[in-house]
C-alpha cells in the first residue's frame, strides 16, 4: 500500500509529505518523504525552520504536502511502519567535557583505577590574509560555510597556484582537502582540458573524497547536462562541465554494487579520478595498449595537472616502496606524453619525515622537491586524553580485565542526560563484533534506568565497523551514526583513517595501538566540531604498563619516521617490466627516475632482457604479467543460503582469519549483532564459508598454532663450528589444532575442543637466519654462567630470554637500517627449535606470501650493522631490566616474556665477532 493522505488520498495516490518528529529533540525534527510507483525516498532529519513553520505545532506525525493532513497510519503495511519509524536517540547539543572528565575521574577513584589526564587546549587556529579568489569560488565556499581560510590552508593555496609540489603535514580535521582542492577545482574550471588524480591507500577514502567533491556542484537549477551513476557524477562549476569518478577493482564487490558502467564514463571523459595505490598499479598497464581504454588513458595523462597523495604516513616499508615506483612508472608515461607539468600534493598525519617521505616517494627531490606545511596552528578543540589503568578486583587480588573498567565507563558516559556519540578501538573484528552486542545489553538495562528509555525497545545503541563487512552494511552504519540512530561503533583499525564522521565526542582505545602515528590518528577520530574526550585503557602488557607508570614520557614521545627503499633490486626489477611495457619497450631517461647505481645493478644481472643503445633501455624479454602490489592469497567469502540464494555475511576474509574463526563447527556473532552462526562446511574451490543460524550460548575462537620449516638454503653465509648463518626460503605453517568454546557472559568456564579434520594454511618466503650448534649452545650457556650466578635464574631461561632480547633490539634497528616498517617482516627466536633439530635460533623473513620485497637480503648483508645498532639501543637506555626503549616490543606474540638486557648484550658483543 502507498501512503495515503486522510484528506486527498483517492486523488493523488503518490506524491510529498512530511514527517514530524520529537522524539530526538522536544525543539523538533523533520524530515521530507518522496512518493513515486517506484518506492519511497526518505531525506535526512533536520530541525524544524521557519520554512516549515506551519508544522512547529503539529504534534509528531506524517503529513501531507499538499493540504497539511495527516496520513491513514492504519493503511500502512509493516515494512512502511519500519520505514518511517524514528529511530534516533537523544541530540547531545552541548557537550560538557569537563563535567564528563570530573564524573570519569571520580568512577576511577571509586574502583580503585589508576587515571591520568592530558589536556590539550583549544587553539582557533591561524587565519590567513585574505587570499584572491574569483567571485564565484568565494560564493561556493560561502555556501559551503567557510567564510575564512586557515594560514596553512592559504599558504597551500598559494604554493599550488604558483607551481610548487606541496606535502600537508597538519592535525587531523584541519581541512587539508579544501586546501587542495580550491586550486584544482579552480584549475579544472579555467581550463576544460586539465584533469587532476586523487590516490588513497584504501577504498573507504576514495568514496569519502568523492561524496564530498560532488558539494562543488552549481545549484540544481543552474545544471544542464548533469549525470549521476554508482561511482560518476558530471555536474558543472561556474557553468563549466565536469565530470568526476571513481575507480577500483571489482573483486569481491556485489553485482549490484559494480561500478563497471560507471568506470566506462570515468576512463571516457572523467577529468578528476579518484581510486587507490593499488588500482593505478593495474590501470597503467593499459597504456601500453592501443585498444580499449588505452587511448582514454593516455588522454587523462596527456592532461594530468594534479596527483593528490592523501594519509601520506600510510606509504611506508614496502607498500611505499612499490607506490614509489608505481609513480615514477606514472612520471614517466606524462613525461613521454609530453607532459612535464605534473605537480604533486601530498597530505599525511603527523610523521618525523613528510618532506623527505614525498620526495622520496615520488622520486621529486632537488630541484621539483616540495614545500612542506608542518607544524602549523591549526585549529583545534579542547581534548582531554585520560590514560586509564585498571585496578585491582577485590576477590582476587589481580588486575580487572578491561572489558569490565569500560562497561563502568560507559555506565558513566551515558547517564545525567548525557548522549554524547562515541567510537571504540578494538584490536581484531571478532572483539568488536562480540563487544558491541555486549555493551547494548548493558546499555539496555542501563537506560531503562538512567536514560528513560524502554528495557525492552529493540534498539542497537553500538554497531561493529570492520572490513570483513560488506560494503552496504558499512555505509549504512556510518549512515546511522551521522543520523544519530546509534549511540556509537566498535570498530578496528579500519575508522583509523581519514574518513570523514564529525559527530564524534568520545573516543575509546582498548591498549595502545602500537604506534604514535596510530594514537593519534585514533585521537584524531573526536573533538572535531566540539570538544573530546580520549581514554586509552591500558592492558596488562609490559609496554603498556611502562606508559602507565610514566604517562608524561607517552605524550612527549617523537613521531615516528616513515622509511622506503627506492633502489630494492627485486622490485626495481619488476617495475622496470611494467614502464617498458607502458612505454611501448624503450625507457628513455630512465636514471632520471631511478639511481643509476641501482639502475646499472638490475641492467647487469638481468642482460638477457635489457639491451643498452645510445643512453635507452631497450626491453627484450617477455611481456610482463602484472601481479598486484600486495598478494593476500585467496579470500573467502561467509554466505548462509536462503533457498537458491546466498546472502553475504563477511568478504575478503583472509586465510589466517579463516582457519582461527571460520573453521568447520566454529561458531560466531553475525553482523546483526544478534544472530550466531556455526560453519557447515568450507568450499576451498569457490572460497566460500558456508554457514547457517543457530540458537547457542557459546562461541568459538580456534587456537592456532604455527611452526617453520626450512624450505631450502640458497645461500650459506657462516658456518664455523658453532654457528650458521643462512639466506634461505621456509615454509611457515598455520594450523588449527583445536578451538575454545567461550560462553557468553561467562556462564560456564573455558572448555577446549580438539579438531582432527582441519586444513593449515602454509606460505613459502624467504628469510635469513642464524643457528647455533651443540658446540655453540655451550658457548651461549657459558657465556651467561657469571649471570646465572648472580642472579639465581634458570639457565635455560636465561638464554632464552637473552636472545629473545636480542631478537627484539635488532628487529627495533631494522626499519632504520632496511628502510622498510615493522609490518614487513617477522621474526622469531628460541632455545630449543624444532625447525633447528633442538638448538637454538634466531628467523627474520618476509611478511609477504613468496617473500621477493628482497628485505631479507639487506637484513643478511647489513647485519654485522644491525647488530651494531641493537648494542646502541640497548646500551644507551638507562632502564636496568629491559623497556619499550629498549627490548620491549608492543607486538611480540610472546608478550614481551622472557627478556633478559643484560644477557642481550654478552651475546650481542659475542655475535659481532662472527659478523664484524
């Protein structure tokens, strides 16, 4: 049935009304529903204004547009009720963050929680002279509600429109998009011809960049041939057409959801593309192609003005490795093209490094270096940070988990009237599954209390945001957080980025999330149009637990710097294939994008392809297959099936992902946040979990275990009678040996189940380690005797914990010397190994499914230098028995136990004889 009009319903069956609701705000909302034969269409709430003044005094309600009557509600079917049902919570128009603070500071004393608090002041931020700008651009932004520019925004403006490549290094929410795209729109409406690129580390970004692009668009009615598709907008500025879109792959994207049609009109006339690192990788090797989209490619290039490199710090280690020589491939196709004009503009979060990051990156240093906007004053708004440590409970005498100090937490948020929106850190997608259901049954019982809402309203107060969720349900979520329908999201890393929600005011982060960069971009996430209120619980971890103890050194610590390698011969390698291939097989130029030293490397051990005639590259060996810059392996896909149709529970889940939470009878929360499903079966051949709903009290979290085993040695580097050294490939194994059933609410106790019919998930790559023999555990051990003496510690133990020292400190140096981040590699060491027949070893290799980032190879050449950095960095930290200065790791599986400092450095001194 269609909604019908009281008064006219029989003479016009469609058409305009408009809600009333009171139920968020006693001022008022409204909210505009558009009735057509194809469905209903409902607008965002907004509040009542003197243009809908006629309804300030009509109690809540659907009325017509046309003569102000109220709808038949009885008419309605069950699906229209829900439709038009107001779901939003309390509008929090004021948000006392001192009040809160107090309250919080008051719940610590109370149960016994160890509380610090950093305030950071508000600051208006600089604003700059007036800058010049066309009528037009200053009526668009007027419309946009910005009346002034901030200093570094003018001073971006104004570096860009004189030719200069800019890197934005300011705080979060600072508006560094404005600042880049005042001179590009500005540049794209002068010249009908000019086109601008935008690149983004991940997909979220690129459609949050793209919604806000389309606000540059004239009012509706002064458009003309304006089109609007999933992915493609063409609307015009100033009376200028321009067409803007996105592309990405469609892997793992709904067929309804497809943006196929969409790219044709982005590849065919698009002027300002949006996509990822990773997409443009792919894209590029059209040019190479005189068919297809070749040609349309090569026209965006030919035209290409401006390349935005947006969340800059994310290109560091061997992601930013292979982006640099994606751009330099892109560099050099312009360059052929005859376009010389490109200018670059990057926009990163706080690093040590973003002028040096953006040079290197994009191979622009000297001459075309770039100007660099740090350390400005934007604007920001009062933010207390609390550093939280849970106590003592009271039974048993040990730390509370931190679960139970942020239930009090929240108790204590959302009571007094209080409504603020809030987001919450977990560190896997499982937690934040199982947490959000968790905090709306004690939220629930809590409002019926203190919030004056119904026990028994089936309403969501926290959703999960993770990027298992498929795409849809994502949007929705970020849509109902927006529309104030939920309270809040538990969410990953996957809402660290720059995605634009301005309605947050409380931020919570369970433990540290492993670097300044990530703390503060978390931070970052609230106190962007009010004031904020940070709480990172600290957990039972040493590092975290040595930023307890000394909560000021925390907010004092230095950004850390973003480090690549520009001249890895392997990826050189295979990147000098992709621009061959781009470049019709002929490298022109080519040490002007490369270092020649390294240039020259690749050439020589690779002559077969590479002919060198008059200062050109010719290529001669087969035609490159482009792999992707990141290998994950295969995916999968969680469906439960609905008679012949299959709807999609999680995509993309990783095979590590698969074999601890998707194995055969492991059971989990869906992404209802009510529903748990158990595993039926996993098809290996479709990459498909098959599930199906079932009523448990329990669910499941697989225990994995993994192991190493020497593949091959390709090169044996040391071997004397007491230690070897070797560059190899292994093979590292994960397998299910069993799961844990969890019962929710800790009904019962843990109980283990074993599995015999599992599958591991195993990957080959290369690595470099050290192995001592019979001969040489006897030296390790009386090497460390004189310790084990004075200190009555286990000797084993000790050696143990000496080299898992070791092991931290070198992987500490490693990033600095390798120039690669700590995500790109792992490493491993231990007494007795099974993979070293019983003795003792050290394993550093690739992160990477196959190895071939060449990490491994620097770490084996440089290591008589790593190990002269591990001895400085031990040695030059005061700390008596070991600290995240030092030989603590927020990231080791083995939470940082045994350590042993003053062992560490014997063996160190007593390696660097092998390696000197």
């Amino acid at each position: 049935m269609p909604v019908i009009c009281s008064a006219c319903g029989g003479q016009r069956p469609y058409g305009d009304f408009i809600q009333i609701s009171y139920k968020a705000d006693p001022k008022g909302y409204y909210r505009k529903i558009h009735q057509r034969a194809n469905g209903i269409r409902v607008s965002e709430w907004r509040s009542l204004e003197p243009d809908t003044e006629s309804y300030i005094n009509k109690p809540s309600g659907v009325y017509c547009s046309h003569d102000r009557h109220s709808i038949l509600d009885d008419m309605l079917t069950p699906e229209e009720m829900e439709l038009l049902t107001d779901r939003r919570l309390p509008v929090q128009h004021v948000f006392d963050s001192e009040k809160l603070v107090q309250n919080l500071l008051e719940l610590g004393t109370r149960i016994r929680s160890d509380v610090h608090v950093h305030q950071i002041d508000a600051n208006q931020g600089a604003y700059a002279d007036q800058i010049l700008m066309p009528s037009w651009l200053q009526r668009k932004l007027h419309s946009l509600g910005i009346n002034k520019l901030y200093e570094h925004q003018g001073e971006a403006i104004q570096n860009i429109r004189e030719g200069r490549n800019v890197v934005l290094c300011t705080k979060t929410a600072s508006g560094k998009s404005l600042a880049y795209n005042v001179p590009i729109i500005e540049k794209l409406v002068a010249d009908p011809n000019a086109c601008a690129l935008y690149l983004a580390p991940f997909k979220a970004l690129v459609e949050d960049q793209y919604a806000h692009l389309k606000k540059w668009a004239d009012d509706v009615e002064e458009q003309g041939n304006q089109i609007s598709l999933n992915g493609f907008s063409r609307f015009s500025v100033n009376g200028q057409q321009l067409s803007v879109g996105v592309l990405h792959g469609q892997r793992n994207v709904p067929e309804h959801m497809r943006k196929d049609q969409a790219s044709s009109f982005v590849f065919s006339e698009g002027r300002y593309w949006l996509t990822n690192v990773h997409y443009l990788h792919l894209i590029l090797q059209g040019a190479g192609s005189p068919k297809g989209k070749g040609p349309q490619l090569l026209r965006f290039l030919q035209n290409l003005r401006f390349v935005v490199i947006d969340e800059l710090h994310q290109y560091s280690g061997l992601l930013g490795s292979k982006v640099s020589l994606v751009l330099r491939r892109l560099r050099m196709l312009c360059d052929r093209l005859g376009n010389k004009n490109v200018q670059f503009i990057a926009c990163s979060a706080t690093i040590a490094n973003p002028k040096y990051l953006a040079e290197e990156l994009t191979g622009m240093r000297g001459m075309k270096g770039f100007h660099e906007i740090s350390g400005v004053q934007a604007p920001v708004k009062k933010k207390a940070i609390l550093m939280w440590n849970p106590g003592l409970s009271d039974v048993e005498q040990k730390k509370r988990a931190v679960v139970s100090d942020l239930y009090e937490i929240l108790r204590t948020i959302y009571k007094d009237g209080r409504w603020p929106r809030s987001i919450i850190f977990t560190s896997n997608r499982q937690q934040a599954q199982l947490l959000s259901r968790e905090i709306n049954m004690i939220l629930r019982s809590h409002l019926h209390d203190h919030g004056g809402l119904s026990a028994d309203e089936p309403h969501e107060f926290f959703l999960p945001y993770h990027a298992y969720l498929t795409q849809e349900v994502k949007e929705r979520t970020i849509q109902k957080l927006e529309q104030g329908e939920i309270l809040g999201v538990v969410t990953t890393s996957a809402l660290e980025v720059g995605i634009d929600v301005k309605c947050l005011d409380v931020c919570i982060l369970l433990g540290y999330p492993g670097s300044q960069a990530s703390f503060w971009q978390q931070a970052g996430r609230v106190g962007r149009s009010r004031d904020g209120v940070v709480i990172m619980m600290l957990q039972e971890e040493p590092l975290q637990q040595y930023f307890a103890r000394n909560p000021e050194e925390f907010f004092t610590l230095s950004p850390e710097s973003a480090a690549i390698n520009t001249t890895n011969p392997k990826l050189l390698k295979e990147h000098l294939a992709y621009a061959a291939h781009e470049l019709g097989g002929t490298l022109t130029n080519a040490m002007n994008y490369v270092r020649s030293s390294a240039l020259r490397k690749v050439v020589a051990e690779a002559s077969d392809q590479w002919q060198q005639i008059e200062g050109k590259l010719h290529y001669q060996g087969e035609t490159p297959r482009y792999q992707t810059l990141f290998t994950m392996g295969d995916t999968y896909t969680v469906v439960t099936k609905n008679g012949w149709n299959e709807d999609i529970l999680f995509q993309s889940v990783d095979g590590r992902s698969l074999i601890r939470d998707y194995h055969v009878d492991a059971v989990f929360l869906g992404p209802d946040n009510r529903t748990f499903y158990k595993v039926k079966w996993v098809n290996n051949k479709q990459r498909k979990v098959v599930v199906e709903p079932v009523r448990t009290d329990y669910h499941t979290r697989g225990i994995v275990r993994d192991s190493i085993e020497i593949h091959d040695v390709t090169n044996p580097l040391i071997s004397d009678a007491a230690i070897k050294s070797n560059l190899g490939s292994i093979i590292v194994k994960r397998s299910t040996f069993g799961y844990k059933k969890i019962y929710n609410h800790g009904a019962m106790p843990l109980e283990t189940v074993q599995l015999t019919n599992t599958y591991p998930v195993s990957f080959q790559t290369e690595a470099f380690w050290l192995m001592w023999d019979h001969q040489g555990r006897n030296e390790l051990r009386g090497l460390l005797k004189d310790v084990q003496n004075r200190e009555s510690i286990d000797l084993e133990t000790l050696v143990e914990g000496s080299l898992h020292a070791v092991e931290h400190a070198i992987a500490s140096a490693i990033p600095a010397v390798v120039r690669c981040s700590m995500a790109d590699f792992q490493h491993t060491s231990f007494y007795s190994g099974s993979a070293l027949f019983g003795m003792p070893g050290m394993f550093f290799y690739d992160s990477q499914a196959g190895g071939g980032s060449g990490i491994v190879e620097v770490v084996a050449e440089k290591f008589g230098v790593l190990l002269d950095k591990a001895q400085q960095i031990i040695s030059s930290c005061g700390c008596s028995d070991g600290c995240p200065s030092c030989i603590q790791l927020f990231h080791c599986e083995k939470q940082n136990e045994p350590l042993h400092k003053v062992g560490a450095l014997l063996v160190i001194n007593h390696l660097r004889k092998s390696f000197g």
